[in-house]
C-alpha cells in the first residue's frame, strides 16, 4: 500500500526539511516529529521494517488536516496528505485503529453523514419541496457541513440561482422514488463520504461513493459550496458531468447584475482561500473576480 510513495517517503525523510514551519499542526503542538518529513521519516522505518506498526505512530499519522500548505515550500512537491491517507488506511487494514476515529466512521456508516443528523429532515426545513431533486440537468449539492451547520449559505446559494433563472434543483435522498432507493441500496446520502477516505476507511468511502454515482450520473453540472464536496465528485467519483465550486459557476453570469441598485460596501472583506479548493483544485481567480 505504502510502495507506490517510496520515492516521496524516501526524499521526505533526506530531505532539508524547508517545510518544517509550514505545518499549522507541528506549530501548534512544537513537536518535531509532527513535521512533514517527522511523519515521512517514521514511514521510512516501518518500510525498512526498523519499526513496528503501532497506535502510537498511528497516532503521529492523523496529525494532519490535509491542508498541502507543506508542498508550497517543498522542492520536490511531494503531497504529505496523499501518502499519510496511504499510512492511515494500511493501519486501518492492519487493525491498528484509534477508538475515536473508529467511533465516528460507525455513526458515518449508520447515519450516512460524520455528524449523526437527520440531514433530510434538516434540509427539508431549508428548501422549498419543489426544488428537491426534480428533474433538471443542473444539480446544486449543499453537502453535509452546509445543511448541518450553514443553512444560510445553502438559502443564500439558491436565492442568487434563482435571481439568475438558472433551472436546477437540490440532491436530497428524501425525494427519491421507490426505484431510485432501489438503485442506490437504500436511501441515498447527501455526504460525499470524502472524509472516511482522508480517514483512510476506504471501504466506507465506497459505500458512500456507489450510492451517490448512481444518483448522479444523469446530471450535466453540478455544484456545490464546499470545496471537499467539489473535490470528491470530480477527481474521486469521477463523474461524467461538470462539476463546479458556487464561484465557478457564478463567475459565468458577471455581465448579468444579480442587484438592481447595488451599493459600495464601506467596509473591507477579507477572503480565506479554502485549501481544497486553491491547493488542489487549483481554483483561485474565480472567487476574486466575483468580489
């Protein structure tokens, strides 16, 4: 599982180390081993069977947000994130597991979203009924972090789409018929599932993968506000349709005025690039052009 980042590992270890202050979670806990090429140099040993494969080191492995800000500084562009989702799923393959990462994929597989929620319930009190997976060719996909905690983002997004008379409607399993649960094996989720593979639970990202592919093939874009729900559908599932960031899609329509009388802001806004969607999507322009 690990052979196939041999090289990566291999310069990370030998490496100068210039990424070593770019770790937002090295910083925050001063630790040396937390470094880029700490976690690499561990990997290291346990390729060169110096070491043993244990919860200790496991835990070392899942002291990682994915953000990628270590490759920014790296010479050799080696992605950290991908070869510790490598590590985290041969520990998971091991049954080398810790308990807390455990406990919440068994609420993902149960639940079909990492927080517990009645998610349909939930976006069924954001979005009028018949926007709810009608038959259209643009697809809007809240994600699960929206509906669960940003629900004004989701009546925000469908407000600006609907000003724009864009025809499309939202993905929610609750809508489904009969023949669609059929599809999907059961009811469909409206999780992406992406953190169970970062998670390095490979086969619970299958679960949610198949389910929502099934769903989703019939759709020529879809779009979504959440730039790990945009990565999944696009370079993990793979689809066929067009899948674009709010800011993409937007960023089409800024010859047409979403405001009648719009008015200059007298205060300054500041924009967060999300990793996801700057470091490995690449997406960077669109969101400034529409501010």
């Amino acid at each position: 599982m690990l052979d196939k980042f041999k090289k990566e590992i291999t310069y990370c270890t030998f490496c100068p180390k210039m990424c070593r202050f770019a770790c937002p979670v090295a910083e925050a806990l001063d630790s040396e081993t937390l470094i880029p090429s700490g976690k690499l140099t561990l990997l290291y040993l346990l390729q060169d069977k110096a070491l043993e494969i244990n919860k200790e080191m496991v835990e070392v492995f899942y002291k990682c947000t994915t953000c990628m800000a270590c490759r920014t500084y790296c010479k050799h562009e080696i992605e950290v994130p991908q070869v510790l989702e490598a590590a985290r799923a041969l520990a998971v393959r091991e049954g080398v597991t810790l308990e807390r990462v455990d406990n919440l994929i068994q609420v993902m597989e149960s639940s079909l979203n990492p927080y517990g929620e009645d998610l349909k319930d939930k976006l069924k009190k954001i979005v009028p009924e018949r926007l709810l997976n009608k038959d259209t060719e643009i697809l809007y996909f809240p994600g699960c972090t929206a509906i669960n905690y940003y629900p004004e983002d989701i009546t925000d997004t469908i407000r600006i789409l609907e000003r724009l008379k864009v025809k499309f409607s939202v993905y929610s399993g609750e809508s489904l018929s009969a023949s669609q649960r059929l599809q999907a094996g059961g009811e469909a989720s409206m999780c992406c599932g992406f953190l169970a593979k970062t998670l390095g639970y490979l086969d619970t990202f299958e679960i949610f993968k198949e389910k929502n592919i099934k769903l989703l093939t019939k759709y020529k874009t879809i779009i979504s506000g959440c730039p790990e729900c945009i990565y999944a559908l696009k370079r993990e599932y793979r689809l066929r349709a067009e899948v674009l960031h709010i800011t993409q899609f937007l960023e089409k329509f800024l010859t047409k005025p979403l405001f009648p009388n719009p008015q200059k802001l007298n205060y300054k806004i500041i924009y967060h690039d999300p990793c996801y969607l700057g470091r490995y999507l690449g997406v960077y322009e669109e969101p400034r052009e529409l501010l």
